[in-house]
C-alpha cells in the first residue's frame, strides 16, 4: 500500500517518532505535521488540545494517510480514544508503547516519569503502567520548560544543563527509582542531559523505539504494509517558522529533509 504514514507533534518532539519509524520502516513513506505556532500544548485545557489535535488530523486526512501516530503525549493523553473512535484508520499514540517498553525494563518496579503538565495530570502514565502490572510505583513529574527551551533548539551545553538539572530536583530525590519515562517526545532531544544529571543508575525510557515497532506489526496485520522497492519522498510541514524546525530536522533525522513547508490548518 503506497499511502503515506501521517505523524503528528505540537512541534519539533515527533520528529523522534518519525526518526525511529525510517530506521525501522524505510520503505514507508511519512507525512509529518509539527504545530510549531500553537506549541507548547502543555498548558493548554483538555478542550484546546483535542481541537487542535483534529485540526493536524483534518490536515493530514486530506493527504491520504494510511494510519496516524500520535506522536506527543499531551495529545494522546486528551485526544487519542475520541481519534481511535472516529477515524476510519489505524491511530496509535505513544504512552502505551512506553510504559510498555519501561515495564520491559524495571528490575525493582519503581518507574519514574518526567512529562508536560498536561500528560501528568491526565495521570494517563500511571495507569498505562498499573493496567499491565498493578505492582509497578509510579513517581509522576511535569518539566514545563522543557518544551519551550527545546523549540528554541537549546539541546546542551550549560542553558540546558542549568534548567534540566534545576526542574529534576524532585524527581532525583526519589532514590528507588530505576527506570525514567521521557513522557513527552521533545524530551529525547536532551536525553543526554537528563541522563547526566539523573546518573548512570536510571535507564531512560523514550517511547519512539516501541512506537515504530508497533505502527509495522499494525500494519503488517492490516496488510498495509508498503512492499515495493523505493526510496520514499517523506513531507513535513509545520505551522509556525521554518528556521528551527529545518535546524532540528536536519540534525536529528539520519537523511536530508527535502520538503519542509509552513502551512496554516485552522480550519
Ligand atoms: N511533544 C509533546 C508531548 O509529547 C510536547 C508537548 C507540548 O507541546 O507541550 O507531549
């Protein structure tokens, strides 16, 4: 099936869903969408989320998708059940995919996640995590400048070292914890970072790597699967500037990024 694979972010975090889902699926062709403008979804209210999180998704039916991902947490956690029952294609998000790849993980089932106010209110972690197994303690903690220092396309150095280690104070204090959650698809940007300041005790989760293993066995049991030889023309589009997105883009995925538009899509 030559349909394009649609992925969908608040800005430039899916873009390491989509890294892992070329590495995994190369012959697939992706549509990515990063709501640049409207990022962070963070602080927004569970209504403005799910609006925004339909405007992407109209934007992207409309080229055709063969399956969606849902690539940021926030979104999944307000949005992906009212998605999964509307559309008329496969939709996967990310909390699923990581909580099952951390409880793979934990050898002592205390499992930390870091995540935007939003995804840890939703509490959406903690119980992905206890429907699998009702043992596992959770440590929930939100980093809200994470987002936006990101966007600014600070990935190291001292600035973010200053801010990552001043917003993990909480989470270091719980000594137990064995396994951290990056509950937001921007924060594998500085995974480096967080991994030097939480030491080399904690093994950091990021959910990309289960997501894109699940989009192919999805597929595979659809028989959507692309199963010629190409190499595909991916999109990816964003509503707000071009500069940082390019920059990020360029730096993260693995090939050169051809298209990358500026699109308006609240319609
Ligand atoms: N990448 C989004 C997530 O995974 C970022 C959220 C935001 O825009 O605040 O939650």
């Amino acid at each position: 099936m030559d349909q394009p694979i649609g992925v969908i972010d608040s800005g430039v975090g899916g873009l390491t869903v989509a890294s892992e889902l070329m590495r995994q699926l190369p012959n697939e062709q992706l549509i990515y969408l990063g709501d640049t403008l409207r990022c962070p979804y963070g602080p927004r209210s569970e209504q403005e989320v799910i609006t925004y999180t339909w405007q992407m998704v109209r934007f992207l039916m409309e080229k055709n998708i063969k399956m969606l991902v849902v690539a940021c947490n926030t979104a999944t956690a307000f949005a992906l059940e009212n998605l999964q029952n509307e559309l008329p294609i496969p939709v996967i998000g990310v909390i699923e995919p990581g909580a099952r790849a951390a409880i793979k993980t934990t050898q002592n089932l205390h499992i930390g996640v870091i995540g935007t106010e939003g995804t840890i209110k939703s509490e959406a972690y903690p119980k992905a995590l206890k429907d699998i197994n009702s043992k596992i303690h959770v440590n929930a903690h939100p980093c809200p400048r994470f987002v936006p220092m990101v966007e600014q396309g600070i990935l190291s150095g001292e600035a973010a070292m200053e801010v990552v280690s001043e917003t993990l104070v909480p989470m270091k204090k719980q000594n137990h914890i064995d396994t951290l959650i990056l509950g937001c698809t921007h924060y594998p940007l500085i995974r480096e970072t967080i991994q030097e300041v939480m030491g080399d005790r904690v093994t950091i989760i990021s959910s990309g790597e289960e997501t894109a293993r699940e989009v192919s066995t999805i597929l595979g049991y659809h028989q959507k699967l692309y199963t010629g030889n190409r190499k595909p023309a991916h999109e990816f589009y964003t509503t707000g500037k071009l500069e940082v997105f390019e920059t990020i883009a360029g730096e993260w995925l693995d090939q050169p990024v051809s298209v990358i538009t500026s699109v308006v899509i609240d319609y």
